[in-house]
C-alpha cells in the first residue's frame, strides 16, 4: 500500500500516478478529480503561479 500524497488516503502502488513534479505517489481518486501534484508541489505552484498576472 502506498499513501496518497495529495489526500492522505492508502492506495494499492498500480492504483495511482506519480506527482509529475516530484514522483510521490497520488491516488487514482485524485487524478480522476484532475489532481496531478503532491500537495506539497500543488502549493509551491501556487505561491510561484500566484503572482504572475493570472486571475
Ligand atoms: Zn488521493
Ligand atoms: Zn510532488
């Protein structure tokens, strides 16, 4: 079983994809839900994306 990054939920390692940014594990739930960053890299995206002009 491996911990799911983004939800904190244990997953079988073949159900899930790996945080395009870092490799950790994230589940299936949250890739269906478009999640496709840790929770840590989703936040450091944010904080560098939250500046840039985009609203
Ligand atoms: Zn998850
Ligand atoms: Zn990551």
């Amino acid at each position: 079983m491996m911990v799911c990054r983004s939800c904190g939920k244990e997953e079988r390692a073949s159900e899930g994809y790996p945080c395009v940014d870092c490799g950790t594990f994230i589940c299936m739930i949250c890739s269906f839900r478009g999640v496709t960053l840790c929770k840590v890299c989703q936040e450091l995206r944010d904080e560098q994306s939250g500046d840039t002009g985009r609203k």
